[in-house]
C-alpha cells in the first residue's frame, strides 16, 4: 500500500515520511488512533516505504520488487501479528484470510476480522505461542530489504504475554522495526507503552469520507454526504452504513 492510497492523514504521512528521509526513526512505534482512522493502513503504506528501493519524493514508488511484495502481504521482511482464536494458534496459520481480508477493507475492525475466520462469537488472542514465533522471526536474518518490519494489529489483545516481547521490544536486533497499531492505549501493557514513539492518528473529517466514498465507491455526491457525517471520522462505518442502506 502507498501513501497516497491512505485516505486523509496529510500531517501524519508527512511525520511518517520525515522520520525515514531524515533517519530519525524510532525502532518501535505506535500507531493509535479511532476504528476507521486509518491507522492499519498508514502502517502498511509506511513499511513498504521503509523497504522501497526507489523512494519518492513523498511516498514509495510501487514498482520495485520491494513494494510490488509488500502490497500483496508477501515480503519476506515484513512479519504480521493479529488477534486469532486458539490458544495455540499464531498468525501465521491464517496468513491466506489476512491477505484476503487487507485486500478488501484495510479498515476494518476486530469484529469484522473475527468474522474472517468464522470465529466472530469467540474472543481474539495474540497467544504465548504467538509471541515466541514473533521473537524467532524477529530474531533470523534479513532476507532481500534493509529491516525486519513487525506489524501487530491490536496490541490490546497481547495482555500479560506481552511481557515476552519486552527485551526485544527493547533491545532489538540491528535494523528491526516494531509498528504496533491500537485503538485504545489503557489497555496496552504501560511496559510496552514506555517503549514505543507514539504517532497519532486522528479520526478523518467528514470531507475525507465523503470525498473518499465518492472516488472509491462511485456513491452520489448527496449520499456520500449524508453517509460522512453519520459515520463521524470512522470510513469503516461508513462502509458499513453504505452497505446496510
């Protein structure tokens, strides 16, 4: 995904990319902000332009074997972390239903994604056996890009095994970027928290949404109104609200 894919959040894409020209990136980041902000898709569009090979004045170039992998969900070097439902479950065992899922609605919420995998009345996890397979991932060597990228959707889900990722969180192996990506700081461990440059992500005004529905889902210049300010920031909303009217 590329920046200018991301809807809105000018300000932030700016701060994003500034952080990498000027080589002043935090090895950890993170992403906080509302359902429907955008902020999943920010992380994706910042992590492919971390590995571009042929950077852009203000975005990756989308051509590069880098980001032609990176917006299908198959770079080696970018690693996905996610609620799942087991307790012996880890992200990778549902690779092909993220893929599939990001294709359709990088702004969708837990719900939505728990639907995914037919599992919507059960409760989401990121297991014990998630955090040792992100620590052995983390842990081997860059394969083709110039750093390993974790992306953790919803950190809230780790609880207490988030302990487990503190001294990698911490102490790093040498090019390693962890961007977690939250809704709601209070329930994100304070010791993982400590550890993390936070970059706001701020709910969309209702211009955005409704220019956004008019350009990506041919919606009526009135509709798409009406739909933007009902929704109040969240495109998911209004996606959702679309869809049910």
């Amino acid at each position: 995904m590329q920046f200018h894919q991301v809807i809105g959040q000018e300000k932030t894409k700016q701060t994003l990319q500034s952080m990498v020209t000027s080589d002043r990136m935090s090895h950890a980041l993170l992403f906080l902000g509302g359902e429907g902000s955008g902020k999943l898709a920010l992380a994706f569009a910042f992590a492919q332009y971390v590995l571009c090979t042929d950077k852009q004045d203000n975005d990756s170039c989308g051509k590069c074997s880098s980001c032609l992998k990176a917006a299908k969900w198959i770079h080696p070097d970018i690693h996905y972390s996610y609620p799942t439902v087991g307790s012996k479950m880890i992200s990778t065992h549902f690779l092909p239903e993220w893929r599939k899922a990001m294709e359709e609605n990088p702004y969708l919420n837990a719900h939505q994604w728990l639907q995914h995998l037919g599992a919507e009345n059960k409760q989401g996890n990121i297991t014990k056996d998630e955090c040792v397979d992100i620590i052995k991932k983390l842990s081997l060597k860059i394969f083709e890009g110039s750093h390993k990228i974790l992306i953790m959707w919803l950190p809230e889900y780790l609880r207490k095994e988030g302990n487990r990722l503190l001294k990698m969180i911490e102490e790093p192996p040498d090019n390693t970027l962890f961007i977690l990506v939250a809704e709601n700081q209070e329930m994100i461990l304070n010791t993982i928290l400590s550890r993390c440059q936070l970059v706001k992500v701020n709910q969309l005004s209702d211009e955005e949404v409704k220019e956004a529905l008019i350009q990506r889902k041919n919606v009526s210049l009135e509709k798409a109104a009406a739909t933007a300010h009902l929704a109040e920031g969240n495109y998911n909303e209004a996606l959702n609200l679309l869809e049910n009217t």
